[in-house]
C-alpha cells in the first residue's frame, strides 16, 4: 500500500474530519478484513480512512437518526470505554436519551423486563428516600438501602429514560461492546457505530468508519448525530405555513 498524502480540501465536512483526526485508523496488522474498503492508504505505519467515504457513511447514518427522531423514537447512545463516556454522556444528556457510559450489562436488551424492574427498585427507593419514608428503618438498614442506591445507579442510571426497546443504538467502537450489539442484533434494534478499522463493520447497519480512539473524533462524531436528531425534532414540530 502507498504511502497516503493526506491534505485538507474545500469540503468543510471533510475538513472539520481531518481536523478531528477522523481518518486515523490502526496499523494493517490490526485491520479487519471488512474496513478494508474504507481504507485509503498508509501514512507512518497507520492506515488512513478515505474521508470521502467516511462522510458519505455519516451521511447516511444522519439520515436515519433524522428519520428516527421525526418518528419520536428513542436513540440509545453506548459508549464504555474511557475516551467515548464524557461525549456518549453529554450526546444523550442533549437529548434527554439513555445512556451507557460504563459497562455493559449482559441482558440490557435481551432481558429488559428484568433490567426495568431493577430500574423501577432503584427509583422507588430513591423517592422513599426523598420523602423521608425510610425513617422506620435502623441506622444500619438505611445504610444497606444506600449502598444499593448507589449500586443500581452505577449499573442502570443511564437508562432509567428507557422504557422498552430503543429505536436504534449508537454505538462507540462496536468491537469492544460487541454485547451490546449482539444484543441488539437479536432484537431487532438498528446499530449505528462509529468504527475503525479493527472492527467487524459487517455486524453493524449504519457504519460509520472513522477513528474511534480519540476524545476529538469521537466527540465529532457524537455531535454530528445528536445535531441529526434535534434536526428531526425540529422538522416535527415546525408549524405548517397557511395560505391565506
């Protein structure tokens, strides 16, 4: 493969893409065989994503969030690992969605009815707790019940929005939360994910082929898809214009 000059154009999509380092991807040593159409050459030993078609797959993607949000579906965003949490978190915050920002919980979708349960424990105990009917309990049970609290909002908070099957997930890196997509794979929700060049692309629908590693990439690219669902909300609730 040759070496890959890559240069900025007059684009500003492609551009505000190279200037987030959207188009590292890992060495070849580390690609899977799936990226490789995406992969425009090499630069120092790390291969290069072709921005052209990395903003075509965001494109589309943005579509189908937008499409999404008009039909008032709930987008799940997934993000566990250290460089992804802050952005998946605030993304979701923006749009009032649920959120994985840690671990994934084995059974988040494939066994909600559980999940949810556990989520309702949490918030019942939490408006006890607020309206002081815990009182009747010791010192030492009340303690018990907090650390339970706290517990159950670590594993579940991020997701006390959700209230049955999301309409989609968004997902940071789908080869470290491989779960979470083969989750959703088995039930039917639709996986957009932002993916380099390590990842399996054919398991996802809307791929997104870019560098998953970096805080400013992966921030980009979250923005991009919340900007795409407030644009769908807005569609929705313009007011049709009258001829009088």
């Amino acid at each position: 493969m040759t070496e890959a000059k890559v240069q900025t154009t007059n684009d500003p999509i492609i551009d505000a893409l190279f200037g987030a380092g959207a188009h590292f991807g890992y060495r070849r040593s580390k690609r899977h065989p799936t990226a490789a159409p995406f992969i425009f050459g090499v630069k120092s030993g790390v291969e290069i994503f072709d921005l052209e078609k990395t903003k075509s797959s965001l494109e589309k993607a943005e579509e189908f969030v937008k499409n999404l949000s008009t039909s008032g579906k709930v987008l799940l965003f997934v993000g566990g690992k250290n460089e992804a949490r802050e952005a998946v978190k605030s993304g979701a915050a923006r749009l009032a969605m649920p959120v994985v920002s840690g671990r994934w919980i084995g059974g988040s979708l494939t066994n909600f009815a559980n999940i949810r349960a556990r989520i309702d424990k949490m918030l019942d105990l939490i408006s006890k707790r607020e309206k002081g009917e815990l009182i009747k309990y010791t010192k030492k049970e009340r303690l018990l019940i907090d650390r339970e609290v706290l517990k159950l909002q670590e594993m579940f908070g991020g997701l006390v929005p959700l209230k049955g099957m999301p309409g989609a997930m968004f997902v940071v890196d789908p080869g470290k939360e491989s779960i979470a997509v083969t989750e959703a794979k088995k039930e039917g929700v639709p996986v957009i994910a932002l993916a380099s060049s390590d990842c399996d692309l054919s398991k996802v629908d809307y791929v997104i082929p870019g560098n998953d590693a970096s805080r400013a990439s992966i921030a980009f690219f979250v923005n991009k898809i919340v900007e795409a669902y407030e644009s769908g909300l807005a569609g929705k609730e313009a007011p049709k214009s009258s001829v009088i």
